[in-house]
C-alpha cells in the first residue's frame, strides 16, 4: 500500500515556515496512510471523478463505486449491493472503501486500490502544496500588508518632521537674510563713520590755524585801538606818526589782512569738507541727480586725505566731465571704499592712481595701487559677501561687495586684476545711459 505520512499540521508548518522557510517541513513516505485532516470527498477535489470511476469499471470490468468511512457515497455505484470491497487507507483508519457489484479477482481489486490511493496521494500533495502555498501568499500578503501600513505611518512621521524641518529651515533663512541686511546696512554706516573720523582731522587742521590767525588778529586790533585812543585824545601829527612807525602798524595792518585771507582759505576748506560730507553721508539716498564722476572723486579725495597722505601718493588723472544720471552718494561710498582697500594694500611710500575717462559710451572709473596684490586663489571670491583676508575683527567682508552691488545697481560692472608684489586695479564701468535699479536693501 502507498500512503502519506504528514509530518506537522499544516498550521505547523506555516508557523516554522516563517521562522526558518528552508526547512521541508513535511515529509511524503511509502506505507503510511493518508493525513487524518483530509478526508475522502477532500482528498478527490479538483479530480475529474466521472473519468475516473469510468477508468475503474473499465480496469475491474465491472459496476465500481467509492464511499467514504461513514458509508456515504463518493463517486460511482452507490448501491449498498456490492460483492467486494477493499479499504483507502488514511494514516490510522480507512478513509473509503472501493467496492464492486461483482467479485473481482484479489490482485486486480488490490491493483485498484493501489491505482487509487497513488491518485489520492498524489492530489493530497497538490492539495497541500496548494494549501500551503496558499497560506504564504497570504502570510506574505498580511507582512506586505503591515509593513505598507508601517510605511504609510512612517512616511507620514517623516513628512511632518519634513515639513517642519521645513519651516524652521526658511525661518532660520529669514533670520539669517535679516542678520545679512543688517551686517550690509552697517557697513554702509560704517564707511561713514570711518570717513567721518577722518574729516574731523581734516576739519581740525584748519581750525588750527584760523584760531592762531584770529588770536594774532585780535592782538594786532589791540595796537589799532591804542592808536585809535591817541587820535580821539587830539595827539599832533607828529607823536602819531612816531607810535605808527614805532610799533609797525603798517607791517601790522598788511599781516592783518593775509591772516584775514588764510583764515577764509580755511573756512572755504571746511565748508567744502562739510558739503562732500554731506552729499557722502545720504547713503540711503533712493532719488538720482545728474552728476559726474570726476567731483565725486575729488569731494571723496579731500575728505579722506588724511587716511592716505601718510601712506601714499594720491595721483589723479580724472578726464571724464560726463555727467550720468546716478545716486552720486551711493557712487561716493564705491570711491570711497576702492580708495581705502587701495590704502590697505600699501605699507608705506606708495602710489595710488584715480583715473576717469570715457569710453564705448560708458564713463570709467580706475584705481590701482603698487601694493601687495592679490593671490590669485583669492581673487574669484572677492566680491562674495562676508569674504575677507584680514584678521577677525579688522573687517567684515563686506566692502568690495557693497561696492559691486552699488556698481550693478547703477547698471555697470567692476573688475579686478591683481599681482603678488605689484598691485592691484579695479575698473568701474558705468553707462551714460542707464536706469538706476532697486537698491539691495529695499
């Protein structure tokens, strides 16, 4: 006899299918009987059973019927007249029996019963696999099924945190942009405040020597007013002439009126420091005026004398006398701060040249100096913001890119070349005709 031994319950088996899925957890023998959780009408499902009772009547030439362990019909003769009758053996216990209406000679009944427990063992397997197969499909499917859903949870967790990674991230953003504008703004104020420092010293100079002359002056009105007493007194001719010659009035009154015309030199100087100033000061002018370059470099120039006259050699070539349509105050700050990176540059006894002119229908600006130069590993990031060589504390990076901003508002460019040990030059270029763009900051 040919039978199934099944090692686990199919329960089992899926149980340790998922723990190991490598081990064959089942286990077909010969000589064993059928798994008991099958029973017959299970055991025939899917089989084509008119087929196969008709190929048994044609083997055992006679009427064949199959019932199961209750009696039960299964497929075939159903009539409770039969002659012989051979039992399908489960693992324990027949599972059905094989009958005939007619005896049937042993070994050919005992063939058929054979025949027809292989087929039952053979459909169990197919039935078990498919069972089995079956249930991992839907093993699998619940873990697709979890893990989707863990997933989902999870995709979920990470856009919220994205979203709020998010949020922060523009609002650190804002936070930085806001602390750049600032920093952007400062060093406009800053370049006042250092022009300022620079002006007082300018402004000093001749206050100097006007309070000097003016004391002298004051002195020499003293000698006037004794003379003056002497007249109102009725002195003669005589005495008066004696005092005049006696205490030099005449050399008095002439140095009187150089220490008048010094001391207006000298106011004139003041006012004119005052009035560049004034017009370099306006550094969030938004309105433009008609201006030319060349007396914004010469305002800038005089009021920051005294950062350069110590250091270097302030050559002015200046041809352009064009005027563009500009914010001449804005235009200040870039003369201003080319000027004093050129004055950085430079140890001692060096030559600064500011050349203007007109060319291609743009008016040029140029200041080079004889210092140090720049490296060239340096030079592609000189205009980035917060970018600089000096030392922390002693700048903020933020000069050259102030002027390159100002420049490209106005519609220009700049540009820079530069050489280790021989200087450095940077060309303005601003259209004659050009419409002024919206300031950084607004």
């Amino acid at each position: 006899m040919v039978s199934i031994a099944i090692a686990l319950s199919r329960k089992r088996w899926a149980v340790h299918y998922h723990r190991q899925k490598v081990e064959t957890m089942y286990d077909f023998q010969s000589g064993g009987d059928f798994e008991r959780d099958l029973n017959l009408d299970e055991l025939l499902k899917g089989i084509d059973k008119s087929r196969l009772i008709s190929a048994l009547n044609v083997l055992l030439d006679t009427t064949v019927g199959v019932v199961d362990d209750t009696g039960a019909s299964v497929i075939g003769d159903n009539s409770s007249k039969t002659v012989d009758r051979v039992p399908l053996h489960g693992e324990l216990e027949p599972v059905g029996f094989l009958q005939t209406r007619t005896a049937v000679p042993s070994e050919r009944l005992s063939a058929a019963a054979d025949l027809m427990q292989l087929i039952l063992r053979c459909n169990a397997r197919y039935l078990l696999a498919s069972d089995i197969h079956l249930q991992t499909q839907r093993d699998d499917f619940e873990e697709l099924q979890r893990r989707n859903v863990a997933l989902q949870a999870s995709e979920a967790r990470y856009k919220k945190l994205s979203e709020s990674l998010e949020i922060r991230v523009k609002e650190q953003v804002k936070t930085i942009e806001k602390a750049h504008l600032k920093l952007y703004r400062n060093e406009k104020q800053a370049s006042v405040g250092r022009l300022a420092a620079g002006v007082a010293h300018e402004i000093n100079n001749p206050l100097g020597f006007i309070r000097s002359n003016v004391a002298t002056a004051a002195s020499y009105l003293e000698s006037f007013y004794e003379f003056n007493a002497l007249i109102d007194n009725g002195a003669s001719s005589k005495d008066l002439r004696k005092v005049w010659e006696e205490r030099e009035l005449s050399l008095l009154l002439d140095d009187f009126k150089d220490l008048m015309k010094e001391s207006l030199e000298g106011l004139d100087r003041i006012a004119k420091i005052v009035i560049a100033l004034k017009g370099f000061s306006r550094i969030d002018q938004t309105e433009t005026e008609r201006a030319d370059i060349d007396t914004i470099v010469r305002q800038i120039c005089q009021v920051a004398e005294s950062q350069w006259q110590q250091k270097a050699k302030l050559v002015l070539e200046l041809s352009s006398e064009t005027p563009i349509q500009c914010q001449s105050a804005q235009l200040g700050q870039v003369v201003y701060g080319l000027l004093g990176n050129a004055v950085d540059a430079i140890e001692t006894n060096g030559i600064i040249r500011i050349r203007t002119a007109v060319r291609n229908g743009a008016v040029v600006l140029e200041v080079q100096d004889n210092g140090r130069g720049i490296p060239e590993t340096v030079l592609p990031h000189v205009f980035e913001p917060f970018f600089t060589t000096k030392e922390v504390g002693q700048g903020t990076g933020l000069g050259l890119t102030v002027c390159h901003d100002i420049v490209k508002e106005h519609g220009g460019s700049i540009d820079i070349v530069s050489q280790i040990g021989k200087g450095t030059r940077v060309t303005v270029n601003l259209p004659v005709h050009n419409a002024i763009q919206n300031p950084k900051e607004s």
